[in-house]
C-alpha cells in the first residue's frame, strides 16, 4: 500500500530551490511538456513523483518569464514557481520552486 505524498511532502515542506531543467524548443515549450519537465525533475530531487503537476499555459522561451504551476501530492496541493534562466537557440533552461507550505 503507497502512503500518498508522505515523502515528498515531507521533502517539498523544506522548499525544493535547486532542481532546474533544459529542454529543447522554439519560441515556446507546450504547458504537457512543461508539466511532464517539472514531474520528472522533482522525481529525480526527491525521489517519489508527485501526484500531479499543472501548469496554465505554454512556457515562453524567454529570460525571466515566469509562471505558477501547482503540483499535488497526496491530499497537500503546492505552488511551484518556473523562471526561465536562459533561452539560447533552441534550448530553454528553467528553475523550479516549490513553495514551503501548502497552499490554503
């Protein structure tokens, strides 16, 4: 039996600051590949993968666009900031976030 989020909760409440991505696209990344980037990104940091990530739109591949997805874990639902830290040819490179505590 998997007890839902324990783990990344428990990870994600100390504030995950250091995952970052880089994928290749042109102009914009699509919000699913956005989505699938920040899930296995956080995988990787904490090992567990998170219920759900959604994000409302595409990313654009632009320095310093920013965007607010939200992940799901068990039943906890966190804020997760992306800022886009570099967008060079066909490579766009992003941070990830996640709030320290739940959102309300």
């Amino acid at each position: 039996m998997r007890t839902p989020g324990i783990l990344v909760v428990a990870v994600l409440a100390a504030g995950l600051a250091a995952a970052g991505c880089e994928v290749s696209t042109t102009g914009s990344m699509p919000k699913a590949e956005v989505e699938r980037q920040v899930t296995d990104e956080l995988t990787k940091q904490v090992g567990q993968r998170p219920d759900k990530v959604e994000c409302p739109e595409d990313l654009e591949a632009e320095v310093g666009t920013k965007m607010r997805c939200e992940l799901t874990a068990g039943n906890q639902k966190y804020g997760v900031n992306l800022n886009v830290t570099s967008a060079e040819d066909d490579r766009v490179r992003f941070g990830i976030k996640v709030d320290n505590q739940p959102m309300s």
